[in-house]
C-alpha cells in the first residue's frame, strides 16, 4: 500500500506538471553515408496544436517582404533558388526545408533565451521577422558561407506572430551538402553563430551550453563495460548496451540533445544516401512524443491530433530528396526536388502532407481455404 501510495504521488505531481503545457521537443541530428551524403533529419513536436502544415514549394523568382513589429514593409528580395518543404499555420511559413542546391534549414523553438534585434523604423527595409528567416535564407542561398553573409545583412526582429500571441522564440540550423552546419540564434538582442560539427539541435537553452553539457557524458560509448571481478564475485552486464548507462531518458531539451549526439554517433555505417535515410528515421523514432505525454488529454485544442510528434523529416543532400512521415501515416512518402519546375509556376504552391489521415496498413493475411 505504501509503494502505491508513493507511485501515486509521483504520478500526481507529473499530471500536474504536464496539465496545460506544450511540449516543444523538436530534435534534429545528421548523418553521413560512406559515398559522402548528408542527411539531416528532425522530429516536430507541438502539443498545445495541431501546425496543420502543409508541403510548400517555392518557384524562382517568388517576390518576398520581410515583417516588422509597426506594419512597415520590412525586407524586399526575390528567390534565385527553388525550395520544397514543411510549412506551418496554413500559411507561407517554412518550418523545415531544402533548396535545389542541397541547403537545408530547420526552425526550432527557444524559449526563454530567442531574444531578438532592437527594431528601428528608420531601418526597416532592412528588417524582417524571425519567421522570415527559413525562407529568406533557402531562397538566396546555396552554402553556409552564403547564410553567413546573408544574415549578417538583415535585422531579425520580434513581431508578434498571432498564433502565438508574441514573437516566436526560434533558433536555426543550417546544413549544406558538405556537411558543414551553423546554428544561429539571437541572444540578448544580439545575433550569435555556432558552428555545429555534431549536426545535432534541440532546444533551450543556448547551442553552447549544449556542448558544454557533453562533457557530463563523456563516459557514454557503444562498447560494453566490461566485467568487473570484486572480492572474489564476478560482476557483469546484465545485458546489452551497459555502455550507454547514464544516458538521460526523459523529453527535456538537454537530455535529448545528449540522446542525439549518442545515437547519430554510434549509427551503423551506411553506405549511400538512402540506406542513411533509413538509419535516420530510425534514430528520430527515439525522440517521438505520445500526446498524453505532452499535456492532458481531452484539450480541445488538440482535437484530430494522435501525437505531439506531429512530422518527421529527413533530407537528403546529395540526390536532394526530401522524405517525410506524419502522426496520422507512418508510411515514408518522398518529394524529389529534382524533378520539380521551379520556374514555371507564379506563385507559391502548397499540398497536403496527408491525402488521408490514415494509416495505410498492407493486409498480408494468408488466403482461406
């Protein structure tokens, strides 16, 4: 009765901890086949709504302009590059994405330490909102050199974003087909560029602290621990993966940053871009989030949702391949930007990530008599 007791207790305090609040626990990790390609990849999680995203293409040519907090045109520019991606909100917002040229660019949010560019009106047609920056980025961009200059020349500043009632708290990854990776963020008004030879990106706080929080798991390692011999009693492993004791379990931003670098690092070796496909999906698998582990059932606002982990994403550099799988169908689907017309159509275009929010199973039932 007393284990009871205290199980419930436990069981309390973590409904209440959970009641009412989203979960944000996006990861994205890279891998690196043996021919050379890059696939990054990232999980989406959202549990106080369904993003309702959409795949999103953008044609050259598209004319853009970034936001500001007053409603003056902020940052005007065309795109040099077509860009297929995952957007959010129903509109022309990319969350996740990859250009023709093989940059790929993941938002993640940041709660707590995104704090962005003072906004001056004199300087406005040099602004733009941070949800601007996927777009802007992939649009006029082929290599992370590129992203370093571009961004440079641009203020990031906070405009409210209304589904959320204030600016979004973002951070972002840049890839490219080399494998060289930035993270930028913006930290205390002022905008701040990691390198990120890990490939790997959660949440708050900052990138740094991440590294520096490796250091407390160093002794992590895909080899066994060996047998240990004390007093005359042998002691081994109760099982498989006594090298990974200590590795962080729980939903937390720096738990499942150390999860990731773990898990992307330790990979088997692949040998071309999508057999790496396959192996990164199957890392991501790690970091789903049930619904109910998010905030508590019953939430209108999650109506029609079955996970936290609302998509799934990886892209592959090299034969610039962008595949994908969502809570409804965990079947893998593929768009191939190499066989899109990016310069044909005028607008942007948009499709549904699902025809239909089902899971399509095969029946392999053995026939009857």
């Amino acid at each position: 009765m007393a284990t009871r007791g205290r199980l419930g207790i436990i069981a309390g305090i973590f409904l209440f901890a959970t009641v009412g609040r989203e979960i944000t626990a996006c990861t994205g990790i890279t891998l690196k086949a043996k021919d050379g390609t890059i696939v990054y990849g990232r999980t989406l999680e959202w549990g106080s709504f369904d993003l309702k995203s959409r795949i999103m293409v953008i044609p050259r040519g598209t004319q853009f302009t970034g936001q500001t907090p007053d409603g003056k045109p902020g940052k005007s520019w065309k795109a040099i590059y077509g860009v297929a991606g995952v957007d959010g909100l129903e509109k022309d917002l990319l969350l996740d994405a990859m250009n023709e040229k093989g940059l790929a660019v993941g938002l993640f949010y940041h709660p707590g330490f995104a704090s962005y560019q003072k906004y001056e009106p004199a300087k406005a047609a040099d602004s733009m909102a941070p949800t601007d920056v996927g777009q802007y980025l992939l649009t006029t961009c082929s290599t992370v050199d590129e992203v370093r200059a571009a961004i440079a020349k641009v203020v990031v500043v906070p405009v409210v974003e209304p589904a959320l009632g204030f600016p979004a708290p973002i951070h972002f990854i840049v890839t490219e087909p080399s494998g060289m990776a930035i993270v930028i963020e913006y930290l205390k008004g002022q905008r701040v560029i990691f390198e990120a030879p890990l490939g790997v990106i959660t949440n708050a706080p900052g990138y740094d602290w991440h590294e520096i929080n490796l250091r407390n798991h160093v002794n992590l390692s895909a080899v066994a621990i060996p047998d240990k011999k004390i007093d005359g009693m042998d002691f081994k492993p109760l099982g498989g993966g006594s090298g990974m004791i200590g590795l962080p379990g729980d939903f937390t931003p720096p738990s499942r940053f150390v999860r990731a670098v773990a898990f992307s690092k330790t990979a088997r070796t692949t040998s071309n871009g999508a057999e790496t496909t396959y192996e990164c999906f199957r890392i991501l698998d790690n970091f789903n989030v049930p619904l109910g582990a998010a905030e508590s059932s019953g939430s209108d606002r999650t109506a029609g949702m079955r996970s936290a982990t609302i998509w799934t994403t990886a892209h592959n550099t090299k034969d610039l391949i962008l595949y994908y799988h969502t809570q409804h169908n965990r079947r893998v689907r593929m768009i191939d930007l190499k066989k899109i017309d990016f310069e044909t159509p005028k607008q942007i275009l948009h499709f549904p990530l699902d025809a239909k929010k089902a899971q399509d199973i095969e029946d392999v039932t053995p026939a009857g008599k």
